[in-house]
C-alpha cells in the first residue's frame, strides 16, 4: 500500500509539474496583456475595472436568463471564467496548481460515490495535506527557505481551497452533499471573493446557493457597504499602521515594556482590521452576485476568555479545526487527558496550518496550553473563575493575545525572544504628542510612527470598535438610505487614499 501510494503521489506531482510548466510558457498571459499590478480588492484596478464589468456583465445575463427561463449554466460559466482570470493575473503557474486540485478532487469525488469512501476518502484527504506541505513546507525541510518548488513563492490561497476541498471530501463521503455536476463544484473552489483568503466556504454552504442562482435577490445596498466598511478596516487603518508595526519589528526601537506591549497590541490591531477587513469585502462582493458568504469575526478582542477569542477570531477556520480535526481525534467523549491532548494537538496544527516556521507551531501550541488550562479551570475551578469581575478576565484575556502574536509576526524564535525580553526594562513614560497623531491619522504614505503613537492609535481604535456592533450586524439593522451614505462616503475616502499611497497586500496571503 506503501508503495502505491508514493506512486500515485509522484504521478500528481509529475502532472502538477506538466500543467504548471504548460501555463508558464504561454507567450501572452492574461497578466501580461492587460494587468501591471496585482488586483487585491482594495486596488483601482479592481475597485474601477474588474467588479465593475464583472458585475455588469452578470446583472445582464441573469436578467436576461430570467426573462427566457433559461438554465444557469451561462450565469455560471461566466462566473467561472471571471473567477480565473482574477486568479491568473497573479500567476498562470498559481492557477495551473488551482486547476489540478480542481480536477482531482472531483475525480475522486466521483470515485467516492462509485466505490465508497474506506479507501478513496483518506487517499484524496492525503493528496490535499500533500500539496499544501509540498509548496509549503518540503523547501523548509530541504534548508530551502528563499524559493519553492514550481512556483517561486506559495500558490495563492492554497492552504484556504485545500481545507475547502478536504471539507467537501468529508462531507460528501457523510452523505451531508451529493457529487455536483457541471461547473458547481469548479464554481465552489474558485468564487473569487473567498478564493484567495477566506472565509473557509463549505459546499454545503455554497452549491445550493449556486443551484438558485438565478432566482436569488441581490441586496446591492447591503453588499456595497460591507464592501465599503472592509474597504476602510484595510486602507484607513491597517495600512495607516503598517509602517510603525514594520519600524518596531525591524528592531528601529531597541526593546523595552513599551516597544514590546507596542509590537503585541498594534500587529494584533493591524492584523484584525486588515484580515476581517478582507472578510467583510468577500462577504460584501458575494452579496453583490446574490450569495451569502458566512462570517469569520465576531468582535474577538471583547472576549473575556482564549477559549471565547476562538469561537471569534477567524471563525471558519476554528470551526474547521473542530469539526476536521478536533472532534474526528475524539473530542471531549473521552477522558479529560485525551481531551487536552486533543485541543495542544488541534491548535499545534493549527499553528502549523499558518506557517513552516517553529514559531507559528509554538504559537499554536501556546494557544492549545492555554485552552487546556481554561477547561481545567471550569471544570475544577469554575466559582473562581466566575466571580473574578469581567473586566479582569478580559484584560487577562486580551493581554495574553495580544502578547502571542509577538512570535506569530516575529521572523523566528529569536527574534521573538528578542522583543518580548524587553517586558522587563521599564522605560520613562513618554505620552505621544497631538501632533504625532494627527500625523499619523492625516498621512498616506507608509513612513514609520514611534511605537507609543501607533499604541496609543491601536488602543483609541479598538476601544471604538468594541463599542459598535460588527460590521454585518450594523450593515443589516442600517436603512438602504445610511447604508448608501455610508458606503459612497468610505469609498470616496478608500479611492483618495489609494491616490496617494499604493494598495498594499493582505497579510493573510502569506499563510
């Protein structure tokens, strides 16, 4: 059995090889034709070009479809078509490795539905868990850190359609979704708002959606300001602080209390605003073709424990690691030592999911210890625990956070050693000017702040923010009329901002 599946695997690999090889020598790419800069969301390109046409072209054949009855399909297929192109203008080699994932699972799909799933549903999980470590983690292991197999970088949003993929698999082989036919499950893997960064999108969850596409409203207020709202998170704020998270960790301010609380607080900030700021534009976008994305942040920073940060922060992924990992390892049915173990071995992967590095394991591995502790408290503790007053858990919590994702952001385990070592040395207490703020709040390029501005700026934000409903809550209860206003007004902001100051990647991509 060995020996067939390391041959199976290296036939994937020599044909992921051939297809990725085929695209890189087509004389005129897409990108090449029309595209000098990469089209993130919150680009010219894609704001004034690509959702505009894509979106107008999808209006008319849906109206269109609608008035003769017609099927699907061409709605569909345009969908697809535009889906790849945005992926392909990163990288023709990206989207050879898009297809190939593609075109394997739902051949094994077919395979599980033809013969079942004792043998079929763990080759394919391995297959997925294979191509993610291959771009991801053999150059590590091979001392390789400056360049990867096939393409030279990690295939964008490989590690988020794989875990779809693998979902999909699973659920399938439960009976939970049939074998789609046509482009549905294509479809599924490559909408582009959730394709290269999230949320985690479950069948389930989409290809019924895709099946009425056709008759499905489109709320276009609701969309356009939850695009708007993601759109502000990402250039108003997690760009703004970008350059003082950059000075901090490239070691500009030496290490003492406050450029470490600084390096733990403003990347947590940055982090969030930017991340669920890519969120709510997928949400946003999806709206605007009628399909309804799930949530991945619930106001994570107001929680008052670890264990209630995760059911918020990057909640598809949480949910995928609970009902992938954690409950198929045993989850709490057993005893209270395989049910530790479970959660350091869920959040270990977890960690690794984020990175090759030892330090993302760690991080993870710390989450798992801290979980770990939490159910003991409550288990063994739980009056304690309760008349500790809120305010106190949630600064606990939101300390112990803030500070892990020093080693989450750092280059390695030194490093990160390196800035946390600085807790300890107590510097004089320097309160930031006005002028250092407004100046940080005013400008549009990505100069550097002095660690006690961007603090003071992070901690000002989130405590605005944990005072406002999320973002899709606020978007729902809001009239079509504020949500207009809104939205024109934020994107008029967004689209001077980006004038003056180039679109800067999301920082999930690098996971």
């Amino acid at each position: 059995l060995r020996t067939l599946l390391s041959s199976i695997f290296r036939l994937l690999l020599n044909f992921a090889v051939l297809l990725s090889n085929i695209f890189e020598r087509i004389p005129l790419t897409f990108h090449e034709i029309s595209y000098r800069q990469h089209m993130i969301f919150s680009s010219n390109l894609f704001l004034l070009i690509f959702l505009p046409i894509t979106w107008l072209v999808f209006i008319a054949l849906k109206h269109w479809l609608r008035a003769y009855r017609a099927g699907a399909a061409l709605l569909l297929c345009w969908l697809l078509i535009a889906s790849l192109l945005f992926y392909a203008q990163w990288s023709t080699r990206d989207l050879g490795v898009l297809l190939f994932v593609v075109l394997v699972n739902w051949v094994f799909a077919y395979l599980v539905s033809l013969f079942g799933s004792r043998f079929w549903l763990p080759l394919i999980v391995v297959v997925n868990l294979a191509v993610i470590g291959f771009f991801k983690y053999w150059p590590l292991a091979q001392g390789d850190t400056s360049t990867l197999i096939i393409t030279a970088g990690l295939p964008l949003g490989v590690s988020f359609y794989i875990f779809q993929a693998i979902a999909y698999q699973v659920d399938h082989s439960r009976g939970v979704i049939g074998l789609d036919k046509g482009l549905y499950f294509p479809l599924f893997l490559c909408f582009f708002p959730q394709l290269i960064a999230g949320p985690i999108v479950h069948g389930r969850q989409l290809i019924p959606q895709l099946k009425k596409i056709t008759s499905r409203p489109i709320p276009f207020t609701l969309g356009l300001s939850m695009l708007a709202i993601g759109l502000a998170k990402k250039v108003l704020v997690a760009d703004t602080l970008a350059g003082g998270v950059n000075a901090i960790y490239a070691g500009t301010y030496g290490e003492n209390s406050i450029v470490t609380l600084a390096a733990g607080v403003t990347y947590g900030t940055q982090l969030y605003f930017d991340f669920s700021g890519y969120a709510d534009m997928a949400v946003g976008i999806g709206l605007l073709f009628g399909l309804k994305l799930p949530q991945n942040f619930n106001q994570p920073y107001n929680a008052t424990s670890v264990t209630l940060f995760w059911r918020r922060w990057h909640m598809t992924l949480s949910r995928f690691l609970r009902d992938y990992v954690y409950i198929p390892l045993g989850g709490n049915r057993k005893s209270e030592s395989h049910r530790l173990a479970n959660l350091l071995l869920t959040m270990g992967l977890g960690g690794i999911w984020h990175g090759a590095g030892l330090q993302f394991l760690v991080w993870g591995f710390l989450h798992g210890c801290i979980l770990s502790v939490e159910h003991l408290g409550r288990r063994h503790c739980g009056v304690i625990q309760q008349r500790l007053p809120r305010a106190v858990r949630w600064f606990l919590t939101f300390t112990v956070v803030m500070l892990l994702w020093i080693p989450f952001r750092a280059n390695d385990l030194h490093h990160a050693a390196k800035i946390l070592s600085g807790i300890q040395t107590l510097p004089a207490v320097v309160w930031p000017s006005i002028g250092s703020v407004t100046d940080l709040i005013s400008r549009v390029d990505s100069s550097a702040s002095s660690p006690e501005t961007v603090l003071f700026c992070s901690l000002v934000v989130l405590a605005l923010v944990a005072t406002r409903p999320t973002s899709w809550r606020w978007a729902l209860q809001a009239s079509d009329l504020k949500r207009s206003f809104t939205a024109t007004l934020l994107l008029l902001l967004v689209l001077k901002t980006l004038v003056d100051r180039p679109d800067a990647p999301f920082l999930y991509f690098q996971f």
